[in-house]
C-alpha cells in the first residue's frame, strides 16, 4: 500500500508496508490453497555505508512480520554486512580489495521445497537460521583486467553442520572461487 524512504548521504532507511488479498500459495500437503481475506506485511529497513580513509563497512538491516504468519513464513531479523579494504599500488595501475560478507537471518519455519511441482509450500516441523553465512574475498584490478579469490562459507563447520536456508537442502559447504575479468578494446 506505501512505503517511507529517507535518504541522506550514505543513509538509507525506510518502511514499507504492502496489504495482500486472495494470497494462492501451497499448504502443508503441497496443495494449492487461497486465503481469500487481505493481510498486512509490514518492512522497516536501514543501510549504512560508512568510509573511513580506505576502509568501508556496508550495513544493512531489516526487520519483518506478517499479520498472517500461519501461511506467510518471513524471518523477524535479516541483516548483511560487508567489510572491506581499498588500496590503490603501483600508482594507481594496480588496486586491491580484500573483504569479508556476512549474511545472517534468525530461524523461522522457512518453506519447504517440492521438486516435482519445482514451488515452495508450508512446513513448521523445521526452523533454520540463526546462523551466519561468511565469506572472505580479494579483488585485485591491474589496468583493465579484474581478478578475484573468494572463499565461501568460510565458517562452514566451525559452528555445527545444520545451516540450511531450505528444510531438508543443506547449505554448500566451504568452497574456494576464481575468476578473471578482461576488458579488451574494441
């Protein structure tokens, strides 16, 4: 129905808040059902970016909750972080930029996963979250070429081998990435 948005600088905050009517979505047993009265979501957010000489932290924070939480399954907290570091060598041919993401979100009877109907449908046997996802990066930039190192779920382990987003699909595990980027003139 509205929403509220303020920004200032690297501020951004806002509300947002959406009226649903006849909601089709699949029920515990997989099967189509429709809530024929209208029910409320209700969003409020904040991101701040924050710049310290070449040190940058990006925030995000979300909170969440439905009027009907019966058959519209969100997670109350979701929050992003990204902290990094930007260093130009070389006099300026050559920049780096290592980091460290986190991604996090507190349990909730998240939506099971049908592979036949290849659709979500209700579940409240299973509540996964609470657990931090982290990954750690380097970017380095030589001219036109762009390089990155990323190690996945870096946690992976370290804090139990229950992360799941989806019941009964377990997360990957720790996973190293590679990858190049050239720009070549035309």
């Amino acid at each position: 129905i509205g929403s509220i948005d303020y920004r200032y600088k690297k501020l951004h905050a806002g509300v947002r808040y959406n009226l649903i009517k006849n909601y089709t979505y699949l029920d515990k047993s997989a099967q189509a059902s429709q809530f024929g009265e209208s029910f409320s979501v209700l969003q409020a957010f904040l991101r701040k970016d924050f710049r310290i000489w070449n040190l940058g932290i990006d925030n995000t924070l979300m909170f969440q909750t439905s009027s009907k939480k019966d058959i519209l399954h969100l997670p109350d907290f979701i929050a992003h972080v990204n902290i990094y570091y930007t260093q130009e060598l070389f006099r300026g041919a050559t920049t780096i930029h290592p980091g460290i993401e986190a991604f996090y979100n507190t349990a909730y009877y998240a939506d099971a996963y049908m592979p036949a109907l290849k659709s979500f449908y209700l579940q409240d046997e299973l509540k996964p979250g609470n657990y931090a996802y982290i990954d750690v990066y380097l970017t380095i930039k030589i001219k036109r070429a762009r390089i990155f190192f990323k190690y996945s779920h870096a946690n992976a382990g370290l804090m139990g081998y229950d992360y799941f987003m989806v019941p009964n699909y377990p997360q990957k595990d720790g996973s190293f990435k590679l990858g190049l980027s050239w720009m070549f003139y035309d």
